[in-house]
C-alpha cells in the first residue's frame, strides 16, 4: 500500500486543539471507529472517514493512509455490502416454488424470483433449473432498507457456473486486485490464461485448464500473503 502513514498516538488526541493528521516513518497503530483523527483543515476524508465539525473521525478499525491529501483508512476485514447493479457470484441456499434464496456473503441472503432467473420451470421443478448448491453469476437489481437484496440473471454473461473454482478474497482487496484501470486484473488473465471474473462481493471465478487455474489461485494467496504482512508490518 503506497502513501505516508498519518496517525501516530501523539497526533490522535482527542484535544479539539489537536493538528490534522501528520505523515509519519513510523507504522501507526489500529485506530477505532470514533476515534478522533485531527482536524479536517486541508484534507479530504476518504474511504472509512468522516469529516464533522472540522475533525476527522474513523468509521471503521483499521489502519490509516493519507495519499495525495486524502485520509482514508485500510480495514482489517470488510463484509459485503450489497449495491444496485453489483455484479456478484452466488451460492443458492434454499428454494420455493418459484423463488431462490441465494448467498452472495451479504449480512442478508438476496432473493431470486423465477421471473429474473435463466429460465423458467414447471411448478415445482425450479430445481431442475438451479439446484441447492450451485453457483450464479448474477447482478443486484434492487435493495431494501434493511439491505436485503434481489438478484437477476437476466442480462449478458450472466450464468451458472458450472466449470471453473470460485475463489474469496475480502472485498476491499478487489482494488488490489484488479489494478489501476484493471492492469492487474488483466496481467493475471494473459499469464495464466484463464477467465477471471471478479464479482463486487469479492468472490473470484477462475475459468480454464486445470494448470492456469491453480496457477491463478496461487497468485490470489499470494495477494492476500501480502495484504497480512502489510497489515502487521505497517508497510506503506
């Protein structure tokens, strides 16, 4: 992770009198959410922060960076939190007569009507469509209040999965993964050869013989090896 450190303890206070985040040689600690970060003057708050009442405060624990004059902070660990229009991969969880429940790492199980799967099915045969256990390609198309999600099929490249490994990553990783204007993601596809769709909810689908996908896989603990040994590290 590129950038200067910004916190230190002696810069964390919660003294309204305290200077804004510094840039410091030195690994910061985990700060908390609520924690007070200094004041705001001349920086913009980023991923993971809030700026009230001219402060900086943390949303979220983790570890902090400020890269081009903005704070943000790194999360130790991150859940999904489902978007309209996310492209996400699903594992279906249970069924009705016309509807599936799917598992897409969300707090909540999203929800796939008959109406926006990939076909339909005779009244009580929707598992002859998708069964339990099967893994979708699909894309949020709504969500709810209580964040709460429908998913479809209905839309280009949107699929089951039926070859390939589906790998995790933490979704705030996904960044990492693919790269500035997808580099990554892309180098990873030429050297292994394989398909490599990243869904928003940090599932990974590895697509083509078998030695580009363990090749590709090794690639992604590689990625998160290096991801644990910045955060205990403190690298920048």
């Amino acid at each position: 992770m590129k950038g200067g450190w910004v916190a230190r303890l002696d810069n964390m206070s919660g003294d309204n009198g305290a200077g804004g985040p510094r840039r410091s040689r030195q690994a910061p600690p985990l700060v908390a959410p609520g924690d007070d970060l200094g004041d705001s003057g001349g920086y913009e708050a980023g991923h993971g922060v809030l700026a009230i009442n001219g402060r900086l405060r943390a949303l979220k624990q983790g570890r902090m960076s400020n890269r081009g004059g903005t704070v943000s902070i790194e999360p130790r660990r991150t859940a999904y939190v489902p978007r309209p229009s996310d492209l996400v991969i699903g594992y279906i969880e249970g069924c009705t007569s016309n509807i599936w429940f799917i598992d897409i790492g969300a707090p909540f199980n999203a929800i796939l009507p008959m109406s926006l799967g990939p076909s339909k099915a005779e009244f009580g045969g929707i598992r002859k469509v998708l069964d339990i256990g099967d893994a979708i390609l699909c894309r949020v198309q709504e969500v709810e209040e209580n964040h709460s999600s429908v998913v479809t099929m209905k839309g280009m490249g949107l699929r089951a999965i039926r070859t390939g490994s589906v790998e995790d990553i933490d979704p705030h990783l996904l960044g990492r993964l693919i790269g500035r204007g997808g580099n990554n993601l892309r180098q990873l596809k030429e050297d292994t050869e394989c398909r490599v769709i990243a869904g928003d909810n940090g599932r990974i689908w590895l697509d083509g013989d078998l030695s580009g996908i363990v090749d590709a896989r090794d690639r992604l603990n590689m990625l998160l090896t290096e991801a644990k040994i910045e955060e205990y590290r403190g690298d920048a």
